[in-house]
C-alpha cells in the first residue's frame, strides 16, 4: 500500500513515521528507474540489432519485454544450438521424464547453464499457465502426474524454451496462440512505448503493425479483453500512415 495520507494517519512513533516516509520516497524513486528501465528495453526490443528476434518472442505465451530481451541477450547467436534439446541443455533446465507403463519419474533438473534464462522461461511459465488455455492444460496434465506443482512448472518452461528454438531458428509462428490474446500483447507493448519509439504511429495503429511485423494476418479491429472493449487500427489506415512517414512496409 503506498497511500501516504494512509501511513501517516498509523498509530507509530514519530521516529518509525520518518521511516516510513523515507521508503516510500524510495519507492517513488525505484517506480521511476523501473519505468527508465521498461522504456529502454521497449525501443531495444524494436531496434535493428533484437527487432525482429524480439518480435518473434514477443507472440508467444508468457512473453513479455523484460522476458524476452533477458531471453535473447542470455541466448545470443542461437544458430550455435543445432537443435532445440542443446538449447535446453544450455538453460540448466534440462531434465529427464521416464515414462514406463504407469510408472513415471521426474529427474531433477542440471541447474547448469544460464541462471538468468531459467528464470525467464519460469516466469513465462507460470504467465503462459495463466493466460493460455493450451498451457494451463498441459500445466494440468503435468501436475497430476506429478503431484507436485514446481516439477509441473519445470516442464511448461522447458517446452516454452523449445517453442523459443523453433521460433528463432525457423521463424514459425506460435500454434498455440490465438488473435486476440496476440492483439491484446501488442497493443500492451504499444502502451510502453513512447511515441517516438512507435515511429508516430498511434497505439492502435502500433498494435497493428506489430502483428503485420510478425507475419500475423488478422482482421481483427475490436475485441475484449479484461471486460473491456478494445480496438486495433484496420490495416489499410496502419499502410496509409506508414506510408505518410515513410515507414518501410
């Protein structure tokens, strides 16, 4: 709670209210830094060196900037993993899944490789669980299995880290994503971004021209989310202002 006429109003001392004055002025300040930090990721995300990795992450389930730039700046060249299963390897969350009959067993996993990718990809874990029909069904299909909800997680991040493979090194799109849920993940990418990051496009307009970007074709202009109408811009109105600025298609 970061209410301050709330805190004031608490029965402490005078020396703990001073305390809480000072957290709370560096919360203020952190909030700040964390929006810095979220902004620069967003035009890394675009830029020419991550833009067209990036956006091919950004479609998948459980992805969102911060995810997907720690992803890739952890992964660097992935043509060096000739296949998916040296990619998990890399992760640490390699792991062995014996199925014999009715009997199965969960091997731990190596926690060898790159800490900071196995965190990305449990974060987008426990996100795609959340969000995504398909990966809240195999989450399930796993937790009965296992009994355990951690083990469980483990492999949804491992299979989301396989999906990371085939969409960098195959440019395939997400199967298991629908239009709206991708629509509804550009446009929240839009609106952090400021507009000179946008290119001038406005967030609607943005939100569609990410999805053109990733190769999604898709007439959706309106649609809810969260219980609230939202909207995209039609596609023709998105080639007319590119055009305007001179956007290369």
């Amino acid at each position: 709670m970061r209410d301050k006429g709330w805190w004031e109003a608490q029965p402490v001392s005078a020396l703990e209210k001073i305390q809480i004055r000072q957290e709370l002025v560096m919360l203020d300040e952190m909030e700040k830094h964390k929006g810095e930090v979220d902004g620069e990721l967003g035009r890394q995300s675009l830029g020419e060196v991550w833009g067209k990795q990036a956006m091919s992450l950004l479609q998948l389930s459980g992805f969102g900037v911060i995810v997907t730039m720690t992803v890739l700046s952890a992964i660097g060249d992935v043509t060096r993993f000739e296949k998916a299963k040296k990619l998990v390897g890399y992760s640490g969350l390699g792991a062995g899944v014996h199925d014999s009959g009715k009997e199965h067993i969960q091997k731990r996993i190596t926690k060898s490789g790159r800490k900071e990718l196995r965190w990305a990809m449990v974060e987008a874990a426990w996100r795609a669980i959340r969000i995504s029909p398909y990966w809240k069904e195999q989450y399930e299909k796993y937790l009965r299995r296992m009994r355990k909800p951690n083990p469980a997680l483990v492999v949804i991040a491992r299979k989301l880290l396989v999906a990371v493979w085939h969409v960098l090194t195959k440019q395939e799109t997400d199967e298991h994503v629908n239009e709206e849920e991708l629509a509804y993940k550009m446009l929240v990418l839009a609106w952090d971004l400021d507009e000179s990051v946008r290119m001038g496009l406005t967030y609607k307009q943005f939100a569609k021209y990410a999805l053109m970007k990733l190769g999604v074709e898709t007439d959706i202009t309106r649609f809810v989310r969260k219980k609230i109408p939202r909207r995209l811009a039609p596609r023709e109105e998105v080639l007319r202002r590119m055009a305007e600025l001179g956007i290369a298609q």
